[in-house]
C-alpha cells in the first residue's frame, strides 16, 4: 500500500510537470472513445506421487480462462466521459485422476455496464482519473463428476453478479490520438447469487453480498485507448 501511494504521489507530480507542454495532447468535449481490455490463460499441471508402501497415484488437470470486453466513451466535456462495456467470458476445466476420479466444467457468459470517468488533467499527456462503474454479469456452465465408473452426476450452475465500483487510473498520451491506460487496483461492492441443480435432483441457491477493496501494484497493467 505504501509503494502504491508513492507511485501515485509520483504520478501526479509527473502530470504537473507537463502543464507547458504542445497543446494536441488531451480530449475535448465530443471526443469519442474506443478501449477494452482481453485476457486468456491456460492451465495444465499433472502429479504423480510414489507412496511409501510402494504404491502409486497420479492426477492431470487442464483449462482455459478467456475475457474481452470492449468499451466505447463519449466525452460531455473535456473532463468527464461517459460509456459503455459489453463483455464475453469464458472457461473449460477437466481433471482426471488414476483412482477414477474424473471432473469436467464449461462455461460462458457476458457481461455489460455503464461508467462514467472524470480526468483531473485532460488536457495534459498524462492524467490521473477516477472511474465509477455500474455492472451486470451472467454465466452460465455445466459441470460432470465421476467418482467411478457407475456414479456419475451431471450439474448445471447460473451465477449472476449487479455491482457498483469505483477504480483510480490514469492516462499517457502515445500521440494525439492513442494512449495507454490503466486502472490501479478497485473499490466495490457486489450481490452475487448462484442457482444450481444436477441429476440426482438436487437444487441449490445461494445469495450472497460482497465488499472488495484493492489498490496495489498487482493491478497495474496497461491497456489501450484510441480516440476518434
């Protein structure tokens, strides 16, 4: 958390320094906006373990995780922008195990949101802003497990989330036109709830509320921002 507020102190001071600077730099009211941010990784891990009365066992699991969500502004003034995202997600994991063990989940969903932005120096090549963010998610999966050969239960899961956040970020001007951007950690809050029900007949729903805050260094990635 320290580190993290020197960096911000030091961005800000940076931001100051460029008051003089050529005046192509920065939005202006009427300034359209496209940015997003996608993501992927994959998985794959396998054990083997040799016991002490001689036997053996192994496990390998694998997956993906994807996300690309879009988002496109508009700027009301040369300070504040408003817009939208429209988000895809999705994932695949299977693991497997010599003792019969066998688990497999599948899932997609999307996600859409309204936000507004207000940059404490848009007329400057670099800029502080705060962003709050109103959103709506679904996904849905289906999931098998296999614990031998006659028993197995088929599962279908939906998980809805509606949260409100508030993210520090900032901007850095490439060009006139192109930036980078990034949004340093998140405040929010969140009303999660999961509906689940499989084979045997078995139904589940489970509510939830949840409070998350996070500013670190972890969170410091950036994306890109074009304006048209």
């Amino acid at each position: 958390m320290k580190t993290t507020l020197l960096l911000m102190i030091a961005l800000a001071a940076l931001s100051a320094t460029y008051a003089q600077e050529n005046k192509t730099f920065g939005f202006e009211k009427g300034d359209f906006i496209i940015s997003g941010t996608m993501s992927y990784s994959n998985q794959n891990s396998d054990s083997f373990r040799s016991n002490i009365d001689g036997s053996t066992s192994w496990s390998d699991s694998k997956g993906y995780n994807f996300n690309f969500i879009p988002e496109v502004g508009y700027f009301i003034s040369p300070s504040f922008m408003t817009g939208i995202k429209l988000g895809y997600i999705s994932f695949k994991n299977q693991s497997y195990s010599d003792s019969g063990f066998e688990s497999y989940s599948k899932g997609n969903g999307y996600s859409t949101s309204l936000f507004g932005r207000y940059y404490f120096s848009a007329q400057k090549r670099i800029s502080l802003f705060i962003e709050l963010d109103a959103g709506y998610s679904k996904i849905s999966s289906d999931s098998e497990v296999r614990t031998s050969l006659s028993n197995l239960n088929i599962g279908k899961n939906d998980n809805t989330n509606y949260s409100v956040a508030a993210s520090p970020g900032i901007n850095l001007f490439i060009n006139k036109n192109l930036s980078l951007t990034s949004r340093i950690g998140k405040l929010s809050y969140a009303h999660i709830k999961d509906t689940y029900s499989n084979s045997e007949g078995d139904t589940s729903v489970n509510r939830r509320n949840g409070f998350n805050a996070n500013i670190n260094l972890n969170n410091f990635y950036f994306g890109v921002l074009y304006r048209i």
